[in-house]
C-alpha cells in the first residue's frame, strides 16, 4: 500500500504551487475526488506555462495516488508511468523508486503480477544503490504483496516483517502503519490460499497473526491517520474477525468501513467490503442475504475492476447459490470463477522465473549489510 505524497518545492508560478498545495492537503485529509481534481489543475498549469519537469512530475505522480485511492487503478498506472518517464529523464532516483512502487501498486490491484514485481523490484534496486532506506522500506512492502499474491506468503511476510522492522527503526509511524497492514492483508490473502490447498493449521496461523498486526495498526491510526487508512485498516480487521467467526464485531467494523467508503468515494474499498459483508453471512448461513451483498458488488465491479475482488465474488456466488440449490446460476459463476483462476494461474507462472531471480537478487541484498539509516536523510512526507 503506497502511502506517500512527494513534498511540494519552491516555484515560481503561484496558481500551481496553489493547486498542488491544495492537492496534497486533500490526500491528507482523505478527500481523493477533490485532490484529483486540484492535481489535474495543477497539470494544466505546469504545461501551459512549460514549468519543469519535476513540477509536472510531482502533479502527475500525485493524481495518480489519488486515483489509486479512488480506485481508479488502470488510470493510476498510466498517470503514474507518464511521472516515472520525466523522473528518469532527469535522474532523479528518489522519486523514480516511489513513483515505481505506486506503479507496482495499481498493477497488483489488477492482477498484471509480472508488471508489479518488475516495478518493485527496480524501486527495490534503486533504493539500495542510492542508500534510500524510506524508499526501501516501500519497496519491501510491495515485493512482500506480490510475493503474496503470487503463491508465495511464507516470503511475502519476512519482507514485510523486515520492512516493519526497518520502518521501527527509524521511527518512521507511517512506514510502521503501511508494513503492518500489509501484513494484515497479506494474511488474509494467505488464509484464503492456504485454505484452498487445504493447509487448515498454516491457515489459521496466519490469520492469528494478521490479527495481531491489524490490531496494532489500530492502535496507530486512531492516534490520527487519514480517512481512507482509517478506512482500510478497519475493513482488513473486519474481515479478520469474521474468518475468525466473531461476527458481530467483524459486522460492526465492516459496515462502518462500508459507510465510509460511500461517504468519501473510496469505491474499491466499499466493493471489497460489501464482498466481506456477503461472505460473513455466508458464514452466518444467511445465503440469500448473501446474494444480495454478493450481486450488489458484482454489479459495482463493471465500472471498477479488480480483479482478486471479482474472483472471490463469483466463488462466493457459486457456494451461496449451490446452498440454495439454485444449481443454475451456481454453475454460470464457478465458470466465471474457474475462468478468472485459470488466467491467474497463466500470468503467474509466467512471473515465477522473474520472481525466483528477484528474490535471489533481494535476499542477498538483505543479508550483505545493512540498510544504511544512520546516513541517510528521514522519510519523505506521507500522506
């Protein structure tokens, strides 16, 4: 989960530096519709009065944050790209690493796995030859997704977990929330695949433990994190708790996040919610009402797609109708359901030779010294 703002420099044209300012007051404050707003202003700016390249950088890199948050990840991607191609035309290695992990970021939202970890990887890269350890501790956390989302959990949490160890270590409290809830949900992902492969004890081992961090984080964001963290790390507890079967605090917690979400336009949280919603009365037995959370966010996924999201919707779909015996419909979403499997499956073998090289590359990187915090400068602004 990137959570960083590039901060604003000194320039010459007041309209912009307003807009920008006004931009990146909106991502703090969680209010992303109007941040992408002021963001495409400044742009507009920056071009008609051909302000350098770094200024239209910084306002390309910051719309796409806000369209991330907004869910938006496809024009995240390509707004972000148009920022990373003027920040390597300049040399600039500090920006590049972070305007590749929130390219890494709308990729996995998705499911282009292969595009993500080359991302991660080169932020990665960048971070360690340049002594960048902020930029570092980002580029953990989207390399433990992707290994995560790509079959490979038990990796995916010790880059998580050195990221958070590192985070700790310089007392950066926003690298602490972003590597404890990718932790969070990066136990939950691992739970669901774990499940499958019918490992029920790993299972639960990593869920127990997604608990433990998403209550930490917690703890940090209610000492005053933004709307959509406030957000996200409650949907991620939420949804812990129901797997757990406590489900009227995991109830409670998943339709405030829901109410949030509407309230602010955090689109693709209020989707996945309402899947965790419908699940947890699968859990409860209640599979008509299932369907209707279940249908509500199929129908909210044609407009905003992502792609783990619409997986688990029609495999939810297909158990609650099977249970209802309408036998029918259950058929019509395990083939949706099989078809958008067998597609991971494809683009993740494909990435497997990428990831092996990868993470040779990275754990050695790990273990040959340090990360070099005592001389390098603190973290970035985050949002």
């Amino acid at each position: 989960m990137t959570e960083t703002a590039l901060p604003p420099q000194p320039t010459s044209d007041a309209e912009f530096a307003d807009r920008l300012q006004a931009s990146i007051r909106a991502l703090a404050e969680g209010r992303h519709a109007q941040g992408a707003d002021e963001a495409q202003l400044a742009i507009e700016r920056a071009q008609l009065q051909s302000l350098p390249a770094a200024e239209l950088a910084r306002a390309f890199h910051l719309l796409a944050t806000h369209q991330w948050r907004l869910g938006l990840f496809e024009d995240a991607a390509l707004t972000a790209r148009r920022a990373l191609v003027l920040w390597q035309q300049l040399a600039d290695p500090g920006p590049s690493c972070e305007t590749h992990c929130l390219i890494a970021t709308a990729f996995t939202e998705l499911g282009l796995y292969e595009e993500a970890l080359r991302h991660a990887a080169a932020a990665f890269d960048l971070a360690r030859r340049h002594r960048l350890p902020a930029r570092e501790i980002e580029a953990l956390n989207r390399l433990g997704i992707c290994h995560e989302r790509l079959g490979d959990p038990e990796r995916g949490e010790q880059y998580l977990l050195s990221a958070l160890q590192q985070a700790r270590q310089v007392g950066d409290e926003g690298a602490e929330m972003m590597a404890l809830n990718n932790l969070a949900a990066t136990g939950i992902g691992a739970y669901h695949l774990l499940s499958q492969r019918g490992e029920n004890a790993s299972a639960h081992a990593f869920l127990q433990r997604s608990r433990v961090h998403a209550e930490a984080v917690l703890l940090l964001v209610d000492r005053g994190a933004d709307a959509y963290r406030q957000g996200v790390v409650r949907g991620n507890l939420g949804e812990i708790l129901s797997l757990l079967g406590e489900f009227d605090a995991g109830e409670t917690l998943l339709q405030g996040t829901i109410e949030l979400a509407r309230e602010r336009g955090y689109r693709a949280v209020e989707l996945r919610t309402r899947y965790n919603l419908g699940e947890l009365r699968m859990m409860q037995g209640r599979h008509a009402d299932a369907l209707t959370e279940l249908q509500a966010t199929l129908e909210g996924l044609r407009q905003h797609d992502h792609a783990i999201t619409r997986m688990r919707v029609h495999r939810a779909l297909h158990q609650s109708y099977k249970a209802l015996g309408q036998f029918e419909p259950a058929l019509k979403h395990f083939e949706a359901y099989h078809a958008m499997e067998m597609q991971r499956l494809s683009l993740q073998a494909r990435a497997q030779a990428r990831l092996m090289v990868n993470r040779q590359d990275i754990d050695l990187a790990l273990a040959s010294a340090p990360a070099p915090f005592a001389s390098a400068p603190m973290p970035l602004q985050r949002g």
